[in-house]
C-alpha cells in the first residue's frame, strides 16, 4: 500500500479514484468495509461534546458576568481566560468536525481514505487548540491564584512557586506547538503520503506533551491547599474554600486516561487511528472542559449569587423548600385537630391563622419593666388560651373598652 501511495501521483485517473473511494485501512480477513452504515457511537459522541460546551458555555459566561457587573473590572487573567475560552470553542468544534467525517469510534477501515484525508488534516486543527487553550487557561489560572492569595505580591513560597510554574507552562507548551507544527515537514504530508517529506516520532511527542500536561495540573491543584488550610477560619470554610480550588482533580483524573489511551495509539500508517482517535479526542474534550471550569470556579459562587438566573433558581429552591414546610405544617396541624380536646371543638382555619398569629408574635410581646432582669434560665411563664369569637356588639364593646386587646389572651405569671 505504502508503494502504491508513493506512485499515486503517476497513476491513471481511475486508478487514484479508485484509491481515494477505497477503504481508509485494509479490513481484517473476512470483514467487509461498510462505508454506508458501519457500528458506530456516533450519537454518544454528540452528546457528550454539547454536554462539555454546554457547561463550559455557562461557567465562562456566569464568570464574565461576575467581572463585568459584579466585580466591574477586568484582570489580566481575564483576558488570559477570554483567549483560552476562544481556544475551547475552537477545539470543541474540530471535534465535531472529526465526528463529522470519521465518526465516533469507527473503525478505520469503514471510511473512505478520501474521508480520513479530513480527519488526519482536522488532528492538526484540534491539537493547536488544546495547546492554545492549556497555555492560556494556566497562565490565567496562575494569574489569579496568585493575586488572590498573595494581593501585596510578597515574594514569598507562594509567589516563586506560582511564578516557576507559569514560566515554565509558557516555555514547554510554546516548545510543544512549534513541535507540533514541525512534526510533519511539510504538514501535507500527514494526509498526502504521497507527498515527498518526513514526519518524527509523533507518539514520543504525544506522551511528552501529556506526562508534562499532568505533572503541570497537580502542582496547580496543590499549590493553593497550604495557604487555604493556614487560614484563620473554622475548618468548616476551610474545607469550602479548598473543594473550590479542588476541581482540579477530575482534570488530573482526565490527563491521567488520555495518557493511559495513547500508549496504545495506532497512528496514521500503522493501524486503526480512526477508532482510537476517537477515545483521545472525548478525554480532550474532557480535560480541556474541566480546565475551563477550574478557571472560572473562583467567580462561579458570587456570579451565580448576583445573577438573574442565579436568583431566580435560588428564589424558586426558596420557595420549593417553604411550600414543603407550610405543607408539613398543615399536616401536623391537621393531626393536632383530629386530637384535640373537647374545648377546641368547631374551631376552624381561622382559628389557625390565629395560632399562626401567636407563634409570630409571642416573642415581641414586651416584659414589664423590673421583672426578674438579668436572671437566667426561665424568667416567666406564658400561658395562652386560644378561642374562637364571633363578630358581635359583645366584642365591639370589649374592643372599646381594651383597644390593646388581641383575639388572643396572654397572661403573665
């Protein structure tokens, strides 16, 4: 096959069409290609990448709103945020765009090679992304944490920790794009092998790149946790504060598999890139979402709070929690009607908003002066008796002669 490539452009016309519309891959023996409908999950690919753009979509956008309206300021780390963001989309859409062309896993002898043409060429576009995005999205990241946990820029610990880290983010994924960009010469040669040029060792460049990127997100996930439990807080906040800047862990967890699947990588030439491209891809995507979230996390909580729609969720939990309690409060009163003695007999629910009246109100009645101040424990006892009247000259009269007086009697003993 790696011969007739080579000859491609010398070959009859029907001869390259006949190449072009062919199998991606030779199929196993006794396995026909099925370009029309082959075994796909295309549909679980789908769904999970709007899944991922969908929540990064909403963070950055609840973050952007905390900056702009809340917060009424931009930081450096915000427009380092911005271009990460930019970098998100990008890599979100080079994803559809693999899923489009060589579905998700797919096996690569079931696309044309015409087909995966488009996939190898859109494997440049989205790791150009994720490369821009991680670069962007750490230095923004330890942008922030350090004017948050160091505002009077004191070159302690923290500050040549945060500083080394950055630095070297900045040089590695800068060596790691060149590469990238490099790793084919020329970059048509990927998807045209028949193109005279030489592409490295691309799987060594892979695994450098994914062994740093892990190394790189757990000392960001680390870095603020001796400060945040040095704090002068109870260790309730403590322990908030720090799951906050804990996020970080599923994006570990994601670096972790995509290391795991690319040890296995078959690359283009070798075997079936098509299907395991596609696992690479969905923990790309995973890891790049959650490296988004830990870059918003800090805002969420107070952007969430001021927004319109933070508001109106938190108005409607409000109201969801005080309908279930009026509820249970009129079951347990229902219960306590069913039980009551015979003096309480034909009271009706005007009579518990009367009972509603005192449970508001008992507390605002005034102790008369010089009575038992300054004692502890029980200073008085209330007693309340509850009655049910009717309008009539006989309460008319006893309003003019005690205009103080409630619907209720409270004695104090």
């Amino acid at each position: 096959m790696a011969d007739l490539m080579s000859q491609f452009p010398s070959l009859p016309p029907e001869v390259q069409e006949q190449i072009l519309n062919g199998p991606a891959m030779s199929p196993p023996p006794g396995v026909v290609p099925n370009f029309d409908n082959p075994p796909n999950s295309t549909g679980v690919g789908i769904a999970f990448g709007v899944l991922c753009a969908i929540v990064a979509v909403v963070c950055f956008l609840f973050r952007v709103y905390c900056q702009t309206r809340v917060e009424k300021r931009w930081h450096a780390e915000d427009y380092f945020g911005l271009l990460a963001f930019i970098s998100y989309l990008g890599a979100v859409i080079s994803f559809f765009v693999f899923i489009y062309y060589g579905g998700f896993l797919v096996h690569q002898w079931n696309i044309r090679f015409r087909t995966f043409q488009k996939v190898l060429e859109n494997s440049l576009v989205i790791t150009f992304f994720y490369i821009l995005l991680m670069l962007f999205a750490k230095v923004g990241i330890l942008l922030e944490w350090n004017r948050i946990f160091n505002p009077s820029s004191d070159r302690d610990s923290f500050f040549w920790a945060s500083h080394t880290i950055l630095t070297l983010n900045v040089l590695l994924y800068i060596s790691i794009l060149i590469a990238e960009a490099l790793s084919c010469r020329p970059a048509n040669h990927l998807w045209e092998p028949w193109v005279a040029g030489v592409c490295f060792n691309k799987r060594a460049l892979d695994l450098a790149s994914a062994y740093f990127n892990l190394v790189a997100d757990f000392l960001i996930l680390l870095l603020p946790q001796r400060i945040i439990w040095s704090l002068h807080m109870s260790r309730q906040k403590k322990i908030k504060v720090s799951l906050i800047f804990s996020a970080g862990i599923v994006t570990c967890l994601c670096a972790i598999f995509r290391i795991v699947v690319i040890h296995p990588l078959k690359y283009a030439g070798d075997g079936d890139t098509n299907y395991l491209t596609s696992r690479v891809y969905m923990l790309t995507i995973a890891e790049s979402t959650f490296v988004i979230l830990v870059f918003c996390m800090p805002a969420l909580p107070k952007g969430f709070i001021e927004s319109a729609v933070g508001r109106g969720i938190i108005f409607s939990l409000h109201s969801l929690a005080s309908m279930a309690r009026r509820s249970n409060t009129s079951w347990t009163e229902s219960s306590r009607r069913e039980t009551r003695p015979k003096g309480f007999d034909g009271m009706d629910s005007t009579s518990d908003l009367h009972m509603h009246d005192v449970e508001n109100n008992i507390w605002s009645v005034s102790s008369h002066p010089g009575e038992h101040q300054g004692e502890p424990g029980v200073i008085r006892r209330i007693d309340i008796s509850t009655h049910h009247e009717q309008k009539s000259s006989a309460v008319t009269a006893s309003s003019t002669s005690n205009p103080g007086q409630h619907s209720w009697d409270a004695t104090w003993r």
